[in-house]
C-alpha cells in the first residue's frame, strides 16, 4: 500500500509490551460490530502491512488498544478500510 504525501496523516507513539516506543501513522478508524479499530502503519518497518487495533476506552480520556486475535474480524476491518480509501490509496494485495 502506497499513501500519497498530501493524505499522510499524524504520527501516533504507542508503547509495545517491552516498553519500545513505536511510531505510527494513524490512518483511519473503523467502526464494525459496534467496536472501533485503529488502522496504523508502522513507520519503522519495511513492509507496508497495516496494523488494525481495537480500541477499549478506559476513562472519558483514556483509551486501550488492544491486537485483534479473531483472523475473521481483522478481514473484515482491513475490507472495510479498503472500500472505504479505494479512490484514495494504493493497496498491494
């Protein structure tokens, strides 16, 4: 998946369960089953595989995200974005 520099959109740091600060690319949020997924990209890979989380709020200004286990759930999150940014981004299936 390519992303046009004029859609690139802000920088989120999350803390994976090591402690490492890692950088993403927030990309969208996507609504399914009355749950919201984050949809990131890694900035530090070399892939272009997106990240889809879930998001579990904690508080009225906290939030949890969470990987999604269920292979089922992240197909269709992941369908969901692609129709969503078809006219807009490049996907390399």
């Amino acid at each position: 998946m390519s992303i046009p520099e004029e859609e690139a959109s802000s920088i989120l740091t999350l803390t994976d369960e090591d402690g490492n600060e890692v950088q993403f690319e927030f990309l969208d949020v996507v609504e399914y089953e009355g749950e919201e997924y984050l949809v990131l990209l890694p900035l530090d890979e070399d892939n272009n595989e997106v990240i889809i989380l879930l998001i579990q709020p904690v508080s009225e200004d906290e939030e949890n995200y969470v990987p999604v286990e269920d292979n089922e759930t992240l197909q269709t999150v992941y369908a969901i974005f692609k129709e969503k940014f078809k006219d807009i981004l490049t996907f390399d299936d």
